[in-house]
C-alpha cells in the first residue's frame, strides 16, 4: 500500500470503510499500481481476500507484494487470500473437460449466458467461517480486471450482473468491499466497454481514475489520478467531492502531488 | 520441497516465490538474487539456458528479439513468458523480416522453434533465414558507419541548439564474449548445417485443417483450436512446463506465428466488422496462460491495419505484454517526404510490460525510425527541428525537449543519433 495514497484517500489499514464498491479505471496508462495498492491495503487490514486475477500471475502480484510489505504465499496458506489465477486456470479448464462446473466455465462455452459458476466460487470463498481464531475482519472481493472478460465473450450486461451479485452478497449482506479495474479504451467506440465503465461508475462509491497525461509521455510524472467520492444510494443535491494528483511510480512506492507540483519542476 | 521452506521464512524473504503445491513451478518469473530455500540448482540451471540472461532490473529472464537495438527499446529483451505483438506494416515487407531474425536468433542459440503460419509453410520459411554475420565483419560495419557519422557531426556545431548536445551518443557497450543479441545479414541465407541442426515444430493450418478436433466449439475458429492444441501438446511432451523433471537441460520454446488474425486463419475479423469478435482475443488469453506456465517465448505479427472493428485492436493490446507497431513508408504520403528520406519506416513502441515490477524500462525518445540498409536492419531516434520557414511546419520534440527554438531561418538541422549496441 502506498502511505501517500491513504492520505489522499484519508484511510489507514485499521480504519478501513465497509460495504464500499470502489472502482478502478485507467485511460491511456496502467492502472495495475492501484491494484497493487489494494490488494496490500486490504491484506494489512487483516481482511480475508479474495482475488480475481485473470490477467497476471500470481508470482508477479507476489513480487511486487513484497515490495509493498505483504507475503501473498503467507496469505495464501493461513487462508487469509483465496487466489483465483485466471491464466494458469484457463489453460486446464481449455483443455480438459472438467468435473465439477469451473469458475472460468465460459471459456468452453460458445455462447456463455452469465457468469454464476464465477459467482459461486466469490461466494465460497468468502464464506464466513465460524471459527473463532481466525476472524477476520471484513471480506473484500478484488477482481483484475473486468474488460479482460469482455474479451473473452461475456457481454457487459452479464459482467454488470456478476458484479450486482457480489455486491449484494458481499458489500450488503456481509459488509465486505469489492474493488474492480476497467479499462477505459477512451476515444475507440468500444460500445460494451462504455456500458460497463457506465454501469459500474453510477453504483460505486469511490472512483480512482489513473490518466495518461494529455501531453505525452513524460519522465518525471507518470499520469494523473482522479478520485471521486459519491453516495450511489443517496442522492443529494451536493457535489460529489473529486480531487485530481498527478503522480510518478516509483521502484517501492508512488508518490503524488499536486498538478504541476512535480519534484522535478519545483 | 522447496515450496515449504519458502513460506516458513516469512514476509521478509526476497526469495523465489514457488507455487505451494506438489509440482514445481517452472516459470520464468523467479526473483535473482540470494535465495532461502534451496533452489539454487533450479535457479542456475534457468541463468545457465543458452541466449538468455537475467534483466537488470527485476532478474526477470529474457531472450534476444534478434535485434539488439530492438532488445534495448524493450529493456533488456523479450522476456521469456510474455508474446511480442508486431503490428504489420502494411505490405507485410518488414514485420515478415522481424519475424525472421527471431526465429534465426533462435537458431543460432540452439533454442527449439516452434513455427506457425497460414500462409507459408514453415520448412519454407526456415529455407529464407538471414545468415549471421561474423565479428570481424559487424566491427567492419560499424566502423564505416561511424567514420561517415563522425565527418557529418563535426560540421554542424551546435552553437544555438546546444541543448541537444546533452543527448546521449552513440554508446558502445562492452563486448561480452557470450553474445546476447545477434546481427544478421538479410542477403545471405542461413547455412543449411545451422537449420538442420536445430530442433524444430512446424504448423502449417491448411495440412492441419483437416484433422478432428477434441474440444468441443466454442467460439474459437477452427484454426485457432488446433494451434491451441499443437502448442500444448509440444510444450507438455517437450517438457518446457516442467512437467518432465529428468531432463537434463532446460531450454526455451521461441513460438513464432505469422498473420495471425488474417482470413487465412479462418477468421473474419478483417473482412468485416461483425466477425468472430472474440475468439482471436480468447485465443491470446489462452496462449498467455500457456506461455505464462512454461519456459517459452512468443512472437506473433498481426495485420492489424485490417482489422475493420477497432476496439479489438485495443483489446489485443492489453491481452498482448508487448507490442511494437511497424509502419512503413511505401506507397505513403511520407516517402516524399525529404525529412524521412533516409529511413524506410516508423516503430511504435505502444505497449511495454510491467512484469514483477511497478515501474518498467522504458526509452524517454518516442520518435524512433527504422531502415533497412545494405545488410542491416537498424533503428535509430530522429530528433528533427525545422525552421518556421518550411512550410510553416513546427515539430513538438518529446520527452524534455517540449519547447519550440527558434533558429535560424536559412537552414534546418538534421541530426542523427544511432541506437546500435554491440553487447
């Protein structure tokens, strides 16, 4: 997690909201630092986890995780993190016709209608679990990311009904937090995209929105952050409170600023 | 095993991370540096595979490209794992050249090659390989090259744009004597010895296209399925994901596969915009989850100039780790153009990966150009300034160079910085 972040954001680890939707786009540049700010925040918040990576694999967030200050394989074996590797999983479901019906089901299918063997595996895992000792503190979904199943033949109506399912199993029911990354493919007329972004834009209650800078590649400032607070339940005649940081990625860390704030510049 | 061993050191272990189950996972995303449990052997076992090296960043493996100016745009390499996308140029004349000297850099390391092509068959193509060029004649090159450039340097004194004098020259690195990137000569063929002595897979759809298929349809083309299938079954029988630990030495899979997306495929996707819009994007993500698990490598060239529905294209770029668009000057606007005359074409680097990492390698010059000249392909950054009197046109340099100079209004300058690195 990156300290200058929750200051933004006004969070610590021990205070960590509950039964929130915060949404994660970038445009133009990589939003996977947020991802990577995430998934350690919650870790350090002693939350159990569960994971959707579909695009990278686990050895990679566990490297960058170390450098962050988490142990994802620790997580992992005391039950903290329940890790779905889209990649390597994909490559057994493809090939081998599987027994029991497979969270990433849709891959043999021609026409995959919606994604409830997904919701089903979010939901196991997040099962709360009576046991005493290990109680953690809140579920949280994390799911990297959601255009990836877009490409892979699910429509933007069934990605924003899976997502309507954990919200309200896991944000409503069981006061968890779920935090999801969209690509914004900006000017292309990629339709699906547009709706899914939209959908998922007016039930969130946090949006993090990394830009590329409008001039260019630069070295000393990476892009731009844009948060945004609303109340999606409750809806008020009062602004929703946005702020807008530019920031440049470190090896360990990012560090924001303000616009034109830039360490290199002053 | 090795994977309990590395969860009992803790969160402050900067070890390998092994998966926590019975298999050893045999990914090339390992960590470099001191290791706490004992995977020592594995781990020198994957420095010691021929024609790789460790990245200097994040250890992360690479191989050669077959381009070493295109191995330093990269940072370093392609790392073994990931798919280099090439977007074609349009007449498919030079991104069919990249795809050449991979599969010659291939060769020339002993790694196994696998070839897939609609179009070609592969042994055809393993035919027109560029031959290597030996040391003492790549030095003899170079050194005409930079006597040339030295006399045209030292006549343009930079006396008002003298902030370009902070740009880095052209920088010779040391000669290392295991040669990482190789140079090829693309008017002599590969000695027939070399391509005899190479291991080789090939995949040629319309001999292929024939054969039954095992997996149920589903949304992939016909076409795609059976490459799917072909790469699995080489990968798991030649043992790349360490599925069979007895083998001696590990060695890398460089994949090759050409036009993949054209109508030779069976895919319409370039014919109109309503196609089969998904099953080139499930086939990349399938063939990512294959490359991700094994120790191999994967060059694909795709014409995506043709592609009528531009958000696929956006989607292959995220579901591809690194992509280098060509664009070549023939039958443009711009071959007229006496600010390009002395290159063949443009490169993009439009996409880099991040791999263990948050930060990645990236070159702060945007404008890199290409040109196939004599013997050699070479890539090389223009940094052009014209005055306003050419036609009223005005260039916006990149990276630190974000500001207009006015100069004198009766000559421009041309300078050329050269990219070649001799590893």
């Amino acid at each position: 997690m990156f300290p200058e972040l929750n200051n933004l954001l006004n969070t610590t680890p021990d205070r960590a909201e509950q039964g929130k939707l915060t949404l994660l786009c970038d445009a133009n540049t990589d939003g996977s630092f947020l991802v990577h700010h995430f998934l350690s925040f919650y870790l350090k918040a002693n939350c159990k986890v569960c994971f959707v990576a579909l695009i990278q694999s686990f050895s990679h967030y566990n490297i960058v995780g170390q450098k962050l200050g988490v142990s994802l394989t620790v997580a992992r074996e005391c039950g903290q993190l329940v890790f779905l590797e889209g990649l390597k999983s994909s490559v057994d479901v493809f090939f081998r016709a599987q027994a029991e019906p497979h969270p990433l089901q849709f891959l043999r299918e021609a026409n995959a209608e919606n994604l409830q063997p997904l919701y089903e595996f979010v939901r196991e895992a997040l099962k709360p679990v009576d046991d005493g000792d290990a109680a953690w503190r809140c579920p949280v979904l994390l799911v990297d990311d959601l255009s990836v199943l877009l490409s892979l033949g699910m429509g933007a109506v069934a990605v924003l009904d899976f997502i309507h399912y954990c919200r309200a199993t896991v944000c409503w029911e069981r006061k968890g937090n779920i935090v999801a990354l969209v690509h914004d493919s900006g000017d292309t007329e990629e339709e699906e995209n547009n709706i899914l972004l939209n959908g998922l834009s007016h039930q969130s209650h946090l949006i993090l929105r990394a830009e590329g800078l409008a001039t260019g590649f630069c070295r000393d400032v990476h892009g731009q952050l844009r948060i945004l607070w609303r109340t999606p339940s409750q809806p008020t005649t009062q602004r929703d409170r946005s702020l807008t940081y530019q920031y440049k990625i470190q090896d360990k860390s990012v560090s924001f600023f303000a616009k034109g704030m830039s360490p290199a510049v002053l | 095993m090795a994977a309990v061993a590395t969860c009992g050191t803790g969160a402050g272990s900067t070890g390998s991370m092994v998966a926590a189950g019975s298999k050893n996972n045999v990914t090339s995303f390992q960590r470099r540096g001191p290791r706490a449990s004992g995977s020592d052997s594995s781990y020198s076992r994957l420095v010691s595979i021929a024609g790789t090296r460790p990245s200097v960043r994040n250890g992360q493996l690479l191989v050669s490209t077959g381009l070493p100016a295109l191995d330093q745009l990269l940072g370093g390499g392609l790392a073994v794992g990931t798919v280099l996308l090439i977007e074609e140029d349009k007449y498919n004349i030079y991104s069919s050249l990249l795809f050449k000297y991979f599969l010659a850099e291939g060769i020339i390391n002993g790694h196994t090659l696998l070839v897939a092509s609609a179009k070609e068959d592969p042994a055809d193509i393993l035919q027109e390989l560029p031959a290597p060029l030996l040391d003492d004649n790549v030095k003899k090159d170079f050194d005409e090259d930079a006597c040339n450039h030295k006399t045209a340097e030292s006549n343009i004194k930079m006396k008002i744009a003298w902030r370009y004098q902070l740009l880095p020259k052209m920088e010779a690195g040391p000669v290392s004597s295991s040669r990482f990137g190789h140079y090829y000569d693309a008017s002599k063929k590969m000695p027939q010895e070399l391509i005899e002595a190479s291991k080789w897979h090939g995949f040629f759809f319309p001999e292929k296209s024939s054969s039954t298929l095992n997996i149920e349809p589903c949304s992939l083309t016909h076409g795609y399925i059976k490459l799917l299938q072909f790469i699995q079954n080489t990968i798991y029988e030649e043992g790349f994901d360490g599925s069979n630990p007895q083998k001696k030495q590990k060695n890398i899979l460089r994949i090759g596969i050409q036009n993949l997306g054209s109508p030779l495929w069976g895919d319409d996707i370039c014919c109109t915009e309503n196609g089969n819009s998904h099953s080139l994007t499930k086939f990349l993500y399938v063939l990512r989850g294959l490359l991700r698990t094994s120790l191999s490598a994967c060059m694909i060239t795709m014409p995506t100039h043709l592609i009528q529905n531009k958000a696929i294209i956006s989607r292959v770029t995220n579901l591809s780790d690194t992509v280098v668009g060509l664009e070549s000057f023939i039958g443009s606007e711009r071959e007229t153009n006496p600010l390009y005359k002395d290159y063949h074409g443009l490169i993009h680097i439009r996409q880099i990966p991040r791999l263990n990492n948050l930060i990645y390698d990236v070159s702060d010059v945007k404008d890199l150009a290409f040109k196939l000249k004599r013997k050699l392909f070479t890539i090389e950054y223009i940094t052009k300034l014209t005055s306003y009197g050419m036609q009223g046109q005005k260039y916006l340099l990149s990276g630190h160079l974000h500001r207009k100079l006015a100069i004198n209004r009766s000559h421009y300058f041309k300078e050329l910085k050269i990219l070649k690195k001799i590893y």
